[in-house]
C-alpha cells in the first residue's frame, strides 16, 4: 500500500493505511492506523498546485464500526470528534504540515455533504454475496432463501422488529399457503394440515449486510434431511416477484393461484408498499443452481394494485361520518368508529392516505369522511376467518367531496 | 503550470495487468478547476501517480497502478465522490474519449465508486485529447 502524508508526532509514527473507501489517483477517503494501533479516518478536502490537504480524525473501533456502517455520517465523523482533529497535507514539493484543528472551525466546504454516509461491510454482519450463497447451499447440501430489504430510512444493518414480525410473517404464510396448494390440499379457510405446516416451515439461519438481509432455510428440526415442500415454495414465490415486473405476466401467473395463497401474496404486497421496501430474493439449492428475483417499490406498488383489483374477498366501505379514536403516523396505524354504526375499524393506513392523516384532531367533535378497504384473509393453523381494514382516504367530513 | 515529468523507460513487470482491455468508450475524469465548460484540457491533468508530487503514489514507479490514471464511466459516481469528498467539489470534470489504440482500462470498482477504472495509456504518458464537460 502506498504511504501516507508525512506524519508528525500528532498522528503517531508508523502511519499505514489499513483500507480504502475511495481512490482517485491514489487515497481520498480512508482509514490509516499507526503504530500503536490509533486509527484515523481521512479525507481530503482541498489541494493546491503543490499540495493535498486531509483531515484526519481519530477513531475507536465501536466508532469505526459505527462510521462504516452509516450509524454516524461523515461529517458527524468530523464535527464531533472522539478527540483532536487534524490537517495533514502530503507534498514532495510543500511544507509538510500537521495540526490540531478546532473541529467547530472547519469550513463547511471541507465538509462532506450532511447525507454523505459509507454503507460498506463491518465486523458486525458479513456481507452478502449471491454467489457466496450458492457455494453454501451446495456445501451444507441443503437449500438457502435469502431475502435482501432495501429500505431508503434504514442505512444500516438494523431493522424495525415491528416491520421485520410483519414481514418475516408474510413470507411464512405465502410459503405455507403455496405449499397447500401444491399439495393439492388448498382452501380458503381452515387449518392447513399439519404436515404440510411443518414440511414448509422456515427457519432464520443468518443475519447479513447490506443494508438487511435474512438468510432463511428449511426448518431441519430433528430430520436428517430437508423435505422438497419449502424450497419448491419458496421457488413459487421467486417466480410470482419476477412476474410481477410485467402487468400481463402477473395477472395471469395470480390467476392460478387460490383464495389463501392470494390474499397471503396481497399481504406480503401491502407490508412491502407500506414500508416502502425494495426486496430481491435470492433461493439457491444444494446443486448450486441460484435464481433470483427483484421487486422495487413501483412494481410492488403495481402488483399491490392488480392484486386489489382482482381480489375477490375485498369490500370498500364508504363511511360518511367518522370519529377518528387513534392514529399513529410512525407506525401506520389507525383505528376509527362509524357514527351511524357504531361499528369500529382498525388497521393500517396506506401511503396515500398517510399525508391526508397527518394532524387530524383525534376524539369527539371533529368528524370525518373515510373510505376503508376490508379484507377477509386466513390463518394456516386455525379455521378464523381474519378481517384486516386498510385506510385508502380520510377528509374532514365538511370538505369531503 | 506544472510539467509533466519525464515517463520511465518501461512499465512494471506484468504492467498492465493481463485483465486490462482495449476499449472504445467515454469516461469521466476530475481536472482542475481553473478549466472553463468547453476548454481542453492540458498537460497537468493527465500527469500519473508516480510522477505527481503532490500524490501519495509519487515516486511509486515499481507499482502498477501508480501508472494508470483514474476514470469514472458513471455520472453518478462524480456526485457520490463530491458529497463525500470536498476535495472534488472544486474540481471540474472532463470527458475523454478512449479507443482500442490509446491503451488498455481495467474496471478497479471503488466502495465509493462502483464504475472506477484504471487506465493505462498508450504510450504511457499520452495526454489524450480530452474536454471539460461538467463544473
């Protein structure tokens, strides 16, 4: 590796760099170590005819970790130092300079930009590498499911256990459900039977970077080895999320699907739409072969709508006069009660509805005019018949039109 | 101005690498900031790693890449660079336009810049014709 600017005694002696973030004609973004261990991220924020200027920042390795991550932007990084900041200037031809610097007093166009954060692989979490996966599944002789979120609020390898229950739960019950059906054992409601429960279970074998990637599996439990049902599932699955790039291809592929395993595909379509996740899907087999699937948020918002179009255990309903009991804008969730009926609803809000539910006045006296999709669906274990209720608008009843 | 310093009689050994390639295509370079949109630009933009003073590559006539110049075929990555590293924010951007006789490129992604390559010209120390597109 190349050597780093002349190093006074403030940076330690024996200055190495250790990795590089970016490269332009040699280092610009990069963290050096010294000899004894200290580790600074660096980066250069100006250059004159003879010069190039750095800063240096030292870090820990829990805020290496942090930066790496995206936890901490890199002008968090330099603002607020774990402690002294210094300009570091390399130079054939300059005077070598380093210095302590005031990190209040650094220009802003010094600074990278306020969003300018790494994403890159930490010691927290391996990366993800699809190949990587087929090797593993052929090495461990069993199949691999993996599922890679991307998340334009998560920068990080971290996700919201609300939205993670939700989403691992989606893709279980879609899993079961297809597997019902190829077992030639699909109802709209009921128990699904046991067996096939358990043959198409799915177990969380890892967590990867980045940002979030599950690493699934057949559930082994005591068996020696993995029965066929879960990964011809979750083969289903990859082949209804490339379908859904192409109206045509999907409706016709939703089309053979029964009653269950299409209001679970709806579900999975509502979670993704309503956190505004992209996901590629990744199933590789222990013979090595890898396939893989994409959906980014506008074709999942195209499946959602196809899928509400087609779906024949929805009903809007029309309420004219509403009372709204709750509302949670973080966690979309509604709950709202029919002044006529008296009857309550409560569910998820959709995006669009999102902004309209912002800073509505909550209780008695403020009364508004909603429209609700509701949606029977099924659980695999049990013979309940589940109602969920979607918010699709809500206006002030005085300014519904 | 600074002068473009004499090029070594030969490469490194095994310089370029065997998976460098010729190509016929347009890329991206970061050129100093006195340029104008439309100028040309000179000699001092294309000076190597090794031969640059100011780099901390000069000197290094023994490491490959040190011979090549960097590129960037995305227009996405001069954005990624400059959000991340002032130093680019001043710097102007020109387009060069390389075919199969000037050299061979190797793509060298970057974690800050996927569409990176390294470029090794033919003969070293060609200053291509090349044209400052972008502030």
């Amino acid at each position: 590796m190349s050597s780093t600017p002349r190093a006074g005694t403030s940076l330690g002696s024996g200055l190495e760099i250790e990795r590089v973030f970016f490269s332009f004609d040699g280092p610009k973004l990069f963290v050096a170590r010294n000899s004894t261990g200290q580790r600074f991220l660096a980066v250069a924020v100006d250059d004159t005819e003879t010069a190039v200027v750095f800063i240096y920042v030292p870090v820990s390795n829990e805020r290496l970790v942090a930066i790496k991550s995206g936890l901490i932007s890199l002008r968090e990084a330099i603002t607020t130092p774990e402690g002294e900041l210094f300009l570091a200037t390399t130079g054939e031809n300059a005077t070598p300079i380093v210095k302590a610097i005031d990190p209040t007093t650094v220009a802003d166009n010094w600074l990278p930009e306020p969003h300018a954060r790494l994403s890159v692989s930490t010691s927290t979490q391996p990366a993800f590498e699809a190949a990587g996966l087929g090797k593993r599944a052929a090495s461990e002789t069993r199949s691999l499911f993996a599922l890679e979120l991307d998340r334009p609020d998560m920068l990080r390898t971290e996700y919201p256990v609300p939205d993670l229950r939700d989403f691992l739960e989606d893709i279980q019950e879609v899993v079961h459900a297809i597997a019902a059906e190829a077992e030639d054992k699909a109802t709209s409601a009921g128990h699904i039977p046991d067996y096939i429960l358990r043959d198409s279970e799915l177990s969380l074998v890892e967590l990867q970077a980045a940002s979030f990637v599950m690493v699934l599996a057949p559930t082994l439990g005591d068996r020696m080895v993995e029965m066929p049902l879960a990964t011809a599932s979750a083969g289903r699955l990859i082949s209804l999320l490339e379908a859904a790039g192409d109206e045509d291809v999907f409706r016709a592929e939703m089309s053979t699907m029964r009653k269950r395993a299409f209001a679970k595909v709806r579900d999975l379509f509502e979670d993704l739409v309503d956190t505004n996740v992209s996901i590629h899907a990744y199933l590789a087999l222990p013979d090595g072969t890898l396939r893989h699937a994409g959906l980014d948020r506008v074709d999942a918002g195209r499946g959602l709508r196809i899928l509400t179009d087609v779906s024949q255990t929805k009903t809007e309903v029309l309420i004219e006069r509403s009372t709204l009991i709750g509302a949670n804008i973080r966690t979309r969730a509604f709950e709202l009660r029919d002044e006529a009926t008296g009857e309550k609803y409560a569910g998820k809000v959709e995006p669009a509805a999102l902004r309209q539910l912002d800073g509505l006045q909550l209780g008695a006296g403020y009364v508004y005019r909603a429209r609700i999709l509701r949606e029977e669906s099924f659980g695999s274990a049990s013979s309940d018949v589940k109602i969920t209720h979607r918010l699709q608008m809500i206006r002030r009843a005085i300014d519904a039109k | 101005m600074a002068s473009v310093p004499p090029v070594p009689s030969a490469l490194p050994k095994d310089c370029p690498p065997p998976d460098a390639h010729a190509v016929e295509a347009s890329f991206l370079r970061f050129v100093s900031d006195k340029h104008s949109i439309g100028d040309a630009t000179d000699a001092a933009d294309w000076i190597l790693p090794y031969a640059q003073p100011k780099s901390m590559y000069y000197g290094q006539v023994e490491d490959c890449e040190c011979h090549a110049h960097s590129l960037l075929a995305d227009e996405a990555d001069i954005a990624v660079a400059r959000s991340h590293v002032p130093l680019f924010r001043k710097k102007k951007v020109a387009t060069v336009t390389i075919t199969p006789t000037m050299g061979v490129v190797k793509h060298t992604p970057e974690d800050l810049g996927a569409s990176h390559h390294d470029w090794w010209t033919q003969p070293p120390g060609l200053v291509p014709a090349a044209t400052v597109t972008h502030e």
